[in-house]
C-alpha cells in the first residue's frame, strides 16, 4: 500500500479486532483510517463522507489495488444508506471535533443503528486544547468565521468523558482509552489548513468582513508557525450490555 | 549511562555510541580531549573507519591508554578478499592496537555487492581469517541502504553478530518497504543481533551545493543535524526507545557534548511522545493534500 498510515491511526487499531471484519470509516477525510483498516486486513470497509472532494482523494489515494475492499459513501452521517446491524467496526477519528453538539448525537444515533449487535467502536479525537496555547486563536477565528456564515461553529473540541457519555447513552460500553499523541504537533502544514478554511468562509462574505478574516488568519498562522499542545486521545467500546 | 546488551555478543554498550569521525576535524589536543570528555560520560562503546580522514590516527593515544574501557568498533569498505584483508591489517596500525573488537563491512548498498563479499576471495573471508587470528573478535555489518537488501545479508551471513542501520522519526513514519529499518530491527532482536542506530541526529539533506556551498555548511555532517540541546534530546529519546542497543552520536565535534548530556539522561520515551514526533514530520514531504487532521 502506497498510503503511510499514520502511527495514530495504527496505534488506535492496533489492541482490536480488524482483520476480515466489515468497517464503517466514518468521515472519511483524506483516507488515513480507510488505509489503515485496509492494511489491517478489514473484509470491506464503507468509507462515509459528505464532502466530494475527500471522497475522491479516498478513491485515489487508497482505492488502488483494494478496489475490491473499498467502498466510498458520499452521504451525511446523520442518515446512511448502510443498512441496520451490518458493520462489525465503526472508525471516527477525528470527526467528532468537526461536529457540533446536534449533530454529534445524530451521528452516534446513525452509527449505532449500522453497529451489529456486538459491534466494536473506535473514537479518536483532540483533547481541548491548553487555554493558553497559540493554536486556540487560530480555531477560535476559525469558529468565528464559521458561525458568521453557517450559523454554527465549525470546530468542537470534546472531553474524552464527554465522547464516552454521549455513546454510553446509546449502548456503547467503553473498553480502553489510550492516548496517541501527547503533545500534538500542530505543523505549518495543519495550520495552514485551518487557515483554508477560514478564507474559505470568508470567500462567502462581502470584502469587508471576509478579507480582515482571511488576513487575520494569515497573520495568526505567520505568528504561530508550528506548535505542540495539547493531546489526542482514543476511545475504545462495544455494543450490548454494560 | 545506561547500557544494553549489544546482541549476543557478551558486550554490554553504552545505549550512545561515540561516532569517532568527530575527532577527524580536531587538533590532536582537541580530540585528546575529546575522548576524555566521552569516557567521563561513560561511554564504552567507540565506532571508527579508514574513510574518516585522520580519525582512526587521531583515536589512537587515548584509545590505547583506556583500551579496557572501549569496545572499538572498526570498518571496511573493501568487498574483495585482498583490500578487506590490508585494510584490518592498516586499521590496527594506525590505531596502534593488536584487536578490533567489532569489525564492520561498511555501507552495504547493492546486492552484487553482498554476492562479492560472502562469495570465495570476498571480504568474508578475510574477515574470518582475521577472526581465527584473533586481530578481531566479532563480524559487523553497517548500511543506509534497502532493509530487505539487510535482511538478505542477515540471512547469508551466518557469523553475523551486530548491523548498523538508520533509525529516525522520519524513517519511522514511512511505510514503504524501503524504509522499513523496523523489520530489520525485529529480525535483529529476534536472532540476538546487536543493532546500532545512525542518522538518529538528521533533520533533512543539506540545501543543494547552488544554494549552499559545501563549505559554506555549518555542520561536518553529510546531513543537516538538529542542533538544539531540547531537539537532540528528543532525537536520542527517540532511537534509544525504538529499541536499538546503542545509537551513533553524529559526526560533528560540536553536537557531541549535547549528545553526551542527552543520553546521560535518557529515561525512555513514552509512545504518545514517539508518535507525535513521528507525525510531525510526517507532514514534511507528504504527498497528500493539506490536512486537518493527524
Ligand atoms: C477531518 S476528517 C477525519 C479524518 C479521517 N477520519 C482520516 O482518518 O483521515 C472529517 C471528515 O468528516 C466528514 N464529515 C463531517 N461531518 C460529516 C457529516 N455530517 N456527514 C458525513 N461526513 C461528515 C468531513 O467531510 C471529512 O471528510
């Protein structure tokens, strides 16, 4: 597999069950979790995202040469397509942090309905940031920015207690937690794509909200730089009795 | 300083290694000196080669005033039988010595090599004779090239006591199987061969010779080091707890008194910390588009 697999995503892997198991990679990003299963030895995985374009650098990227395992999903988490108790393992790394409160607890509605009765749940995501680290400016721009055009934040960082709460509600028992980054390294690169995403909301907005948006972001990511703060954390569970 | 088992060959080494290719940039007085300062540090377990300019000359005095303390490790880059056996021969007079305690075929690259070597009048043989002479006392093999070319070697080379390979975050992230040194780790580990580290130290290539001449570099490395105390540290942690037996310290003089504080220290490196270090690099020639996330 051409793809590198994030030492994350199989560290995450690493203590379940993946080999011959149906999985549902929900939001699929740029594929990492997807290569990851694949290599694991996963029988399908259903790759779940609502954006075209990560759809198609999943196909791209790690479609090769598993065409056959590989199955992208275009559709909004909160309602599938994927039948009811159909997947032996659910993946949501890094999602829930782009999910805000409504409709974090659609989607683990949504993704208990596909769980086979005995399903497996992986959660990975940020532990919220250090008050007093500099990347916390950049998302809280980037929430800003978001709540001007969409109404809504566009990031939310939960508590590894509160993932567990909002799941347990839904029958999942959780089974280990692990810690898979500490620090997180907040590269120029990831910084950057934060800053995308700001000047993307701010493209929507007349110049003059949207170019001090853009220009702040800009700003804030050539004061930043790179930055290690905070931790990623991951959540293991299983579906049924408690 | 800690120490670790170096394989099976009843060596116990220091978990740093001293890169004597340091000493080929110092004054005789300097790399006196220089030893001095590393043993002080503990360190039992010196690397050298021909190829290092004055090195093996300049290791000489204080190798031969200590010689109980330091297992000296020793190199060739000869394939053939009658270069591999001058060389022993020019190495244990230039260090003034009568045994190499770990004799090493240096930069194995391409498979034809490796034919030439283990094939009859290779290096191998004159490697062996020296053994059975007793001008050395274990066989190494040292390389940045294909891990499987290593494996390949591990498997002809039945005599094979210790490989000499490169270990570094970047490394780690990579999938591919030509940087897939953690195989050879594993093999290494599972056959009780002692494995040293090297490139532990390196940050990139240097700029290309147009935007930097090479003597317009900073660093004698023949790559860009780290060169903070808080980055070296980090990079030691690292190698030392991917469970390589001992890592080379680099090559330039000025970063070995960093390392020698870093791996006094060393106290291991929880995963979390391997694998952020590992994902910050990660980033650095990915050819995936930008992302959010790790
Ligand atoms: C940052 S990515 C997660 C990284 C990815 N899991 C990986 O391993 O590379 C978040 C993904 O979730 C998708 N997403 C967010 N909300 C969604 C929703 N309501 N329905 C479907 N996909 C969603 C985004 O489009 C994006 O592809």
């Amino acid at each position: 597999m051409a793809a590198d697999v994030p030492e994350t995503v199989t560290a995450a892997l690493a203590d379940r069950q993946v080999e011959g198991q149906v999985c549902l990679e929900a939001g699929a990003g740029v594929g990492n979790t997807t290569a990851g299963l694949l290599a694991a030895g996963a029988k399908r995985v259903y790759a779940v995202t609502n954006d075209a374009d990560h759809a198609a650098t999943v196909r791209e990227r790690v479609g090769d040469g598993s065409a056959d395992r590989l199955v992208v999903v275009e559709a909004d988490l909160r309602a599938t397509p994927l039948a009811t108790d159909s997947v032996d393992l659910v993946t949501a790394h890094g999602l829930c942090n782009v999910l805000p409160p409504a409709d974090l607890d659609a989607v683990a509605a949504e993704l208990t309905r596909v769980a086979k009765s005995d399903g497996r749940l992986v959660v990975d995501d940020y532990a919220v940031p250090p008050a007093d680290a500099a990347v916390t400016r950049l998302f809280a721009l980037e929430n800003a920015a978001a709540r001007v055009v969409d109404g809504r934040p566009a990031l939310a960082f939960y508590p590894p207690a509160v993932l567990a709460a909002v799941f347990a509600d839904h029958g999942w028992a959780i089974e280990r937690k692990a810690t898979l980054l500490d620090p997180v390294p907040w590269t120029e690169a990831h910084l950057n794509a934060h800053a995308d995403v700001v000047r993307e909301y701010a493209a929507t907005l007349p110049d003059s909200l949207g170019e001090p948006l853009a220009a702040m972001a800009e700003d804030l990511v050539a004061a930043i730089g790179s930055e290690r703060a905070g931790t990623m954390y991951s959540l293991a569970f299983r579906l049924g009795d408690v | 300083m800690e120490t670790r088992a170096l394989g099976d060959t009843g060596q116990e080494s220091t978990v740093l290694t001293f890169g004597s290719i340091a000493l080929n940039w110092l004054e005789q007085e300097g790399a006196n000196q220089m030893v001095e300062l590393v043993l002080d540090h503990g360190v039992n377990h010196f690397d050298v080669a021909p190829t290092y300019g004055d090195a093996e000359l300049k290791l000489g005095p204080k190798l031969r005033q200590y010689r109980e303390d330091i297992f000296l490790g020793c190199k060739t880059q000869e394939r053939e039988y009658e270069g591999a056996a001058r060389k022993i021969d020019r190495s244990l007079d230039r260090l003034g010595i009568d045994t190499i305690d770990l004799y090493q075929i240096h930069g194995l690259e391409y498979e034809e090599e490796l034919d030439t070597i283990t094939a009859d009048g290779g290096a191998l043989d004159a490697i062996r004779e020296a053994k059975a002479a007793g001008k050395i006392d274990h066989i190494g093999l040292t390389s940045h090239g294909d891990p499987d070319l290593i494996l390949d070697a591990i498997d002809r080379i039945d005599d094979l006591e210790t490989v000499m390979f490169p270990l570094n975050p970047v490394v780690a992230g990579k999938d591919d199987s030509e940087y897939d040194y953690e195989a050879v780790l594993e093999r290494c580990e599972s056959e009780g061969i002692g494995t040293l580290g090297i490139k532990a130290f390196a940050k990139g290539s240097w700029p290309s010779t147009d935007e930097l001449a090479e003597a317009d570099r900073p660093y004698a490395n023949w790559y860009e080091p780290v060169d903070t105390p808080e980055a070296i540290r980090e990079r030691f942690d690292f190698a030392a707890a991917q469970g390589l037996d001992t890592v080379v310290s680099p090559g330039d003089p000025k970063l070995v008194k960093m390392v020698l504080d870093a791996a006094s220290r060393f106290e291991g490196m929880d995963e979390a910390r391997q694998r952020s270090l590992i994902e910050e690099v990660r980033h650095d020639d990915s050819p995936v588009p930008e992302q959010l996330h790790h």
